[in-house]
C-alpha cells in the first residue's frame, strides 16, 4: 500500500541508496528515463501581492506523472534524483520549462513579474550553474529580475564561503534569491544576511498555527520585522484560510501563496488566472500592538 512504500522510502532516504530495494530500484530506473519520455510537467502557483491583492509572481513546482501510477508528488521522488545525481538534468528541464512558459506569458501580455524556481544543492554546487542560468535566461528571452531561484538553508551552510561566492555571480547576472522553508533550519536571519538574499519564505509549518498559537504569531511577526530591517521580501508559504491571512497582512507580510488563493495548477490555468486578473480581496490590515 501507500503507506508501507512511504515507510520503505523514508527508510532508504536515511540509509542511502540501497540496490538491494526492488521498488526503490523500480522508481529509480522509471525516474531515469522520465525526462526523455516527456513524463514530467510543471505546476505554477501564484504568489499574490497582499497590499494589492494582485498575483506577482508564480511558484514552478514539478510533477511526474509515472506510467501506471498516476502523478507522483516531488517528496516522492525529488530526494531519490537528488541521490543518484538525477536531479541535474531534471532541475534544467525545470528552469528551461519554466523559462520558457514565462516567456509565452509575457508574449501574450500577461504581466506576471516573477517566475520562482526551486533548486537543489546537487544543481548549486556545479561549477558551471551561474553559466547555465545565464545562457538560459539569454535563450528564453527572459529578464533576470523577473526569475527568482529558491535555494535552503542547508545548502548555503555546507560551504559557506562557496556559497557567497555563487550567490554573488547570480546576483552580478541580476536574478533574486530567495531563501524557502525559513525557520525550519537552524540558523538565524542575523547569520544569514551574509548571504545576499532578496526573499525569505516563511515555513508553511508556523503559518498552519499563526492563527491559533500566540507564540508561533510572536516568531513569525519578529522575523517579518528583522527580515525588512534587512531589506529582505517576505512571502509566506501555504496560507489556506482567511484567519492566517489576516494575520500575515497586519504584521506587514509581502506576498503569500496557498491553498487559499490557488493550489499550483497546470501553466494554462495560471494563464486564465493571469488573464482575469482578479484582485484577491485581502483582509485589511488590522496593526498589531507594538510589544
Ligand atoms: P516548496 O518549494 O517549499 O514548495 C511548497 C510546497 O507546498 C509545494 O509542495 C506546494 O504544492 C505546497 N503548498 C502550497 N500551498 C499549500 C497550502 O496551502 N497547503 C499545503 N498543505 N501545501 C501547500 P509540492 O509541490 O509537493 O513540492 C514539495 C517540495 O518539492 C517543494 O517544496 C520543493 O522543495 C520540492 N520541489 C518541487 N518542485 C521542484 C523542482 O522543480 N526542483 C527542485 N529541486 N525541488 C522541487
Ligand atoms: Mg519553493
Ligand atoms: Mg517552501
Ligand atoms: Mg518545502
């Protein structure tokens, strides 16, 4: 059942790749060939404006839909094309795709001023990455101040120095950088402004309980205030009800995505999103008390 695969690849997650999985090997194998079997597709979830209710910006998110097993979710296979190195060219077709769709958007006059891209560390750490984005942003016809790459926390840790390095070349090329899943990680925004990051994303995890938990509002409201004290954008991730809204627009939060506004819909939904432009009605901001 799903349940026992889960477990088996949680497991194997832990132990490393392990041949000896006949299922692990399976989905490994299937993976392999997923791209040239034109198997993957890209997802878009709109990031909206919350001071003025408008879609800003898309979120690409990828999908697999594995021959007799429906769409598979990316925590399903995205840790296994990180191990065996698959997730290179996967992450190029991600960014080329996505690149390429924006470009169709803007042709057609679709304003959306952002395009995010999730990357990997497997991805990051190439010495020719900064070379590849730049050629494929040259090859797309995009401007890179309207892509945004995704990165976590653990990848800039490992290599710090590195890492600035890298993050430098993609800034002097002109995209932005945005950090995903804050809070989730161990460090602080104070050790990361090292880094030069345009955006954090705060974890989905304290916006499920912002509305219900006083000290997770206490968290997020102090991180929104460092994060703009350090002129970073905030966008929050997973917002689904109106109360959490409230709740990330009085406390001054930039942008936020979610199942409220939209679950990550195929590229020509996003379209017809674009296309109707419909201000989301965003719940005025009440300002929270200074403490
Ligand atoms: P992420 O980058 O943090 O993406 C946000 C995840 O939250 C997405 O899951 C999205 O569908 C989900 N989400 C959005 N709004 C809501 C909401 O209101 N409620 C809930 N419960 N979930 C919401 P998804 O699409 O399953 O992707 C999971 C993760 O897989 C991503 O997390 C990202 O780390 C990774 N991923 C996805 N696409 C790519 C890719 O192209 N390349 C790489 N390297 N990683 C990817
Ligand atoms: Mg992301
Ligand atoms: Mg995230
Ligand atoms: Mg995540």
């Amino acid at each position: 059942g799903a349940k026992a695969r889960g477990g088996n690849l949680a497991e194997v997650y832990r132990r490393g790749p392990d041949d000896r999985d006949p299922e692990r090997l399976a989905l490994e194998s299937a993976l392999h060939h997923a791209i040239e079997r034109d198997e993957l597709f890209l997802c878009y979830q709109p990031q909206v404006d919350l001071a003025s209710g408008r879609i800003v910006g898309a979120e690409a998110l990828m999908r697999w839909r594995r021959p007799g097993h429906g769409v598979v979710p990316p925590d399903r296979f995205i840790p296994i094309a990180e191990q065996t190195g698959r997730i290179v060219p996967m992450g190029a077709w991600a960014l080329e795709t996505a690149l390429a769709t924006t470009r169709g958007w803007l042709a057609g006059e679709l304003a959306l001023a952002q395009i995010s891209v999730n990357i990997s560390a497997r991805e990051f750490l190439r010495p020719d990455f900064v070379r590849q984005v730049e050629t494929m942003l040259h090859t797309a016809d995009v401007a890179p101040q309207r892509l945004t790459l995704e990165l976590t926390e653990s990848m800039l840790m490992d290599d710090a120095e590195g890492a600035v390095r890298t993050l430098a070349a993609l800034k002097a090329l002109g995209v932005r950088l945005a950090l995903d899943d804050f809070g989730t990680g161990y460090s602080s925004l104070s050790y990361l402004r090292r880094f030069p990051l345009d955006v954090i994303k705060i974890d989905r995890s304290f916006v499920r309980d912002i509305a219900v938990d006083a000290s997770t509002a206490a968290i997020v409201d102090a991180t929104i205030r460092m994060a703009h004290s350090l002129n970073l954008d905030v966008v929050a991730e997973g917002v689904e009800t109106e109360a959490q809204l409230a709740e990330l627009a009085a406390r001054g939060c930039d942008q936020a995505q979610g199942y409220l506004f939209s679950a990550p819909v195929p590229a020509e939904d996003l379209a017809a999103l674009l296309r109707s432009d419909p201000p989301w009605a965003v719940a005025p901001a009440r300002p929270v008390p200074e403490r």
